[in-house]
C-alpha cells in the first residue's frame, strides 16, 4: 500500500501531508497497526511525517438488475432499488487508499 502512495508521489512533486486510506473489516491488520506499519514504511521517504487516516469499509453488493451498488448489511440483502435478490458481490483489495494530500509549495 506504501509503495502505491510513493508511486503516486514520485519524484520532485513535494512532500506527501496526509494519506487517507481504507482496511476492510474482516481484514488481517487492523487501522490502529497499518498506521504504525505505514509510519514505520515511510521513514526516510517523502511520505516520512505524513498524517494517516484509515477508515472501515465494509463489503459491497451489486445489484445484477439495475446496477445499484450498496452495503447488503443494511437491506437484507435485497437490493434497496429495485428490491431485486440477484445480486453480487463486489471483489475488493483487503485495503486502499483514497487521497493521498501533497505539500504545496
Ligand atoms: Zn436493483
């Protein structure tokens, strides 16, 4: 995931201010450890003493009738649309990122 936000920074495009990422609920590391993992990662980079946030997201369904994306926790499992029962569920990374925020010069 570090190496995503420095490939996103490269070279001479200013210090990284803040990271906002994501962990998903049911996976392996938890926010409070990516965050120590991350600043550990960072050290001597130019994301070295950026802010990290991470929130939980949970996973997703999609509707296959009319393409409504939606958290199936809260409807059931139906789709809360079109109240069709075809649905899929989306494949998602453990984790991510957001926005990454840059110093301005
Ligand atoms: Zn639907």
């Amino acid at each position: 995931m570090l190496s995503t936000v420095l490939a996103s920074v490269g070279h001479g495009h200013g210090r990284v201010r803040a990271v906002h990422g994501w962990v998903s609920p049911e996976g392996a590391l938890s926010a409070e450890c990516m965050a120590i993992h991350f600043r550990e990662l960072a050290h001597g980079t130019a994301a070295e003493g950026a802010q990290f946030t991470v929130r939980i997201l949970g996973p997703r369904a999609r509707c296959v009738a009319c393409g409504t994306t939606y958290e199936p926790v809260h409807s059931m499992g139906r789709c809360p649309k079109c109240h069709g029962n075809v649905i899929q569920m989306e494949e998602r990374l453990p984790l991510g990122v957001d926005r990454i925020e840059l110093e301005t010069p």
